[in-house]
C-alpha cells in the first residue's frame, strides 16, 4: 500500500501529459471494463488497474491517468483504507484538475471529503464537498448534482446530524425521481432508510429500504442489495424482530464477502454482534466483533472503530472479562473525545453558511473550471493600466487647476500691488504740492507784513505822540 502511494508521488514529479497516443483508446476501453469489476470483485479490480496506471503513464494520457487514479482510490475506500484515501486523494486532485473534465475533478473533492469524514475530520470534510459544489453550480450533469448533495448528506450522517443529512438526501431523491433516475432512487431511498433509522422512526426506516431493495433489485445490483439488506438487518433489529434482522444480514454478507467490501464487512460484523448480544448470546456476538476489529486494524475510520470498541466494551462486561472491558470502554471513550474536541458543530454550520454566501474573488478563481483565456487577461491588464493612467490624469488635473488657481491669484496681488503704489505715488506728489503751495502762501503773507511793518510809524514813535 505504501509502495503504491510512492509510486503515486513520482509519477506527479515526473509526469508531463499530453493526450496525443495511440494507447488512449485502450486505457479507455479498460477504464470500463474495471469499473464493472469494481462491482464484482474488488480484489480482481486491483490487478486490473495498476497495469492500466502504467500504460496511461506511458501514453501520457492525463484524463486516463487521473481516472484510473481514482479506480485505485475507489479501491482503498471499498478495503475501508481510509489512510490510503486520505494520503492520494489531494495528489489525484491535481492530476483531474489538469485534465479539465469537471465530472472527474468533482468526484476527486467529493471523495477526499468523505474519507476525510470517516477519519473524523468534519471541518476539512466539509471544505472539499463544497468546493465540489461551487464546481457542480453553473453544470447541467443534475446526476453529479445529486451526488453533490448526497455526500453532503453522508458527511452530516457520520457528524451525527441526522436531521441535517435527512435533508439532503430528500433533496437528492426528489431530483433523482424528477429525471426517473433508478440508480439513484434505489440508492438515496437506502440512505434515508438509514437516517430514519439513526431518527428511531422505524417505520420510516422499513419503508425507504423495502424501497430501496426493490429498486436495486428490479436493477438487479448486487452491491445495491448489500446496501438495503444490511439496513433493513438494522431495522429489524430496532423492531426486536432479532431472527428477520440476523437473517438479513448473514445475507448481506454473503454478498459483500463475494464482492470483498471490506468497510461493509465491518459494519455488518459489528451489526450481528450488536443483534447477538441482545439475544445474550455472548460468545456469537464476540466472534463477529472481533472479526470486524480484525478488518478494522488496516482502517482509520473513525465512526467504526469507536462503534467496536463499545461493542466489544459491553460484550467482554457480560462476559464477565472486567479486564477487558474496561480496556476497551477506555479505549472507546477516548476516541470519541478525540473525535468531538477536534470538531465544532456550530463552527462547521458557519462554515457552509460562509462558503454559500459569500463570493470572495480569490476563491471564485480558485474553483472556476476554465481559467480565463490569454485574452481576457490581457484586457484586464489592459484595464488595469487604463485605471492607473485615469487616476493619474485626474492627479494632474487637479494639480493643474490648482496651479492656475494659484497663478490667477498671484495675478491679482501683482495688481493690486501696482495699483497701491500708483496711489502712494500719487499722494505724496499731492503732499509735495500743498507743501509749495504752504510755502508759497506763508511767503507772500510775510511779505505783506513786512510792507505794513515798513509803513506803519514805530512802537516807540506812538507811544511817543499818544503820553501828550
């Protein structure tokens, strides 16, 4: 498994695609083929693909290379290889995002984001499903859509949302009746069987998986009647009708031990345990838990192994292994502190809120499908320079104005300045001439006195005259 994912990050080093081979054909027509053995027998799907990711190497093919990436991965997620999933899935984004088929680069976020969920990282899960769902928005694929909702949903059901996921998948299921898309009803029906049932409406429950198996059935999917069978196994035993729910899931199991899905081996596993203990039978129930704890030591699913190890908690109890049981309930209480401190429903709530509402501009280009052409480029370059030079006019323009504003009014100073010394100019010559004309005045009075004073008699000759 570690050797295939070294494989994996050396390829992304060293590969540069193009899509011009004669191989391309081929690595198609096997893509095909593979995806129905994914439905057979996982097992045999694997020496199938690992060839194929080589030949689609070779050729340089990218599409092809990124699709049957995401064979292998499908692959580690039927094995229940969470860690796996979790470790190719982000390098297969990049492989599908280079490809440009927006079904593929969907389906890449849609399943990082449920592995991601079944390791217990809700918040992150969160994230990648609904970048697919920005992705999904302007497509007219509605089956992708569904697909969109529908993981949105599986996401919620592992948080423990159940009303939440409920809402989802009901969304789905309408769309999927309103295009009479069978798969999907069968499908869909099954998850909302399961939600009704984590609800305790049990009637519900029985009615959209009675559904779902006839749907499945009428297709005549093998995996899709695994699917309703281990839920109506679930139902049963929420009814107490323990011998429906254990037959029904000895034959679900059948079927998933003929197509190797390990993931639902565990969950049917521990549903037998489960169902067991309540008949007290002990020593039945402890052997299915132990099987599934078996499966579950290559798998870092969260949600299961904290189911097991409660399990397996109770059984050893009954059994009387103190010892054991407390191992174990320890062992459970500690994963699901682990799983709770690391997430915050309020927080995740907020966050989808945030990424449906908001539009920021970095993040709109980030998820857009098809980049913007050379063109446009250029003419947002083009635009960007044209508002540069626009403000930069408006700049001068307004340095401009106030430069004449300040040059008319230096104007008018200069004026003003010339007009005053006109004035004083014209003032003192006034000044300079009524001086003169003082003097002028003062002079000629001066000189009457003198020709008075000349022709008067003395002071003393008066006197004189006047004492007689």
């Amino acid at each position: 498994m570690r050797i295939l994912s070294f494989i994996f990050f050396i390829s992304l080093i060293n590969l540069v695609f193009s899509q011009n081979s004669q191989d391309t054909a081929q690595v198609n027509k096997n893509i095909k083929i593979i995806n129905k053995q994914l439905e057979v027998d996982v097992d045999k799907a694997l020496g199938l693909i690992l060839p194929e990711i080589k030949l689609a190497e070779k050729s340089k093919y990218t599409l092809g290379y990124a699709k049957l990436n995401s064979q292998l991965i499908k692959y580690y997620e039927l094995k229940g290889y969470t860690d796996s999933v979790l470790l190719l899935s982000p390098k297969n984004i990049k492989f599908a995002r280079a490809s440009k088929d927006t079904n593929l680069i969907i389906n890449c976020y849609l399943t990082y984001a449920r592995s991601l969920s079944n390791a217990g990282k809700f918040h992150d899960a969160i994230s990648q499903c609904l970048i697919a769902q920005r992705f999904s928005e302007n497509q007219s694929n509605t089956k992708i859509k569904i697909k969109v909702l529908h993981d949105l949903a599986f996401i919620y059901n592992n948080l423990n949302s159940h009303q939440k996921a409920l809402d989802y998948f009901k969304k789905a299921l309408a769309i999927s009746y309103s295009i009479k898309d069978t798969f999907n009803i069968a499908n869909l029906s099954a998850r909302i069987g399961g939600e009704f049932n984590f609800l305790s409406n049990s009637d519900s429950s029985l009615y959209y998986n009675l559904q779902s198996y006839k749907y499945f059935n009428y297709l005549n999917h093998k995996r899709g009647k695994g699917v309703a069978l281990t839920n109506l196994s679930s139902v049963y035993a929420e009814l107490k009708q323990y011998d429906k729910a254990i037959s029904t899931a000895n034959e679900a199991l059948k079927i998933r031990e003929e197509l190797n899905d390990t993931y639902a081996i565990i969950i049917l596993n521990n549903n037998l345990a489960l169902t067991n203990y309540e008949l007290k039978l002990y020593n039945v129930a402890l052997k299915h838990a132990i099987k599934a704890q078996q499966l579950l030591k290559n798998s870092e699913d969260e949600n299961m192994l904290i189911e097991n190890t409660a399990v397996l908690a109770s059984i050893y109890f009954k059994l009387n292994d103190l010892n054991k049981a407390y191992e174990y309930r320890t062992l459970h209480s500690n994963k699901l502190q682990n799983k709770y401190n690391a997430t915050n429903v309020k927080a995740l709530s907020e966050l989808q809120t945030k990424y449906e509402t908001e539009k920021k501009e970095k993040e709109i280009e980030m998820l857009q499908i098809k980049s913007k052409s050379e063109k446009e480029k250029a003419i947002l370059e083009k635009n960007k320079k044209n508002y540069i030079i626009i403000f930069i006019t408006f700049i001068l323009i307004i340095i401009l104005i106030f430069s004449l504003v300040l040059f008319k009014r230096f104007k008018i100073t200069e004026r003003q300045k010339i007009t005053i010394q006109k004035q004083k100019l014209l003032v003192d010559e006034k000044a300079a001439d009524l001086s003169a004309r003082q003097k002028e005045i003062l002079d000629s009075i001066n000189y009457a006195k003198r020709i008075q004073q000349a022709h008067m008699p003395s002071e003393i000759y008066i006197k004189k005259h006047l004492n007689k």
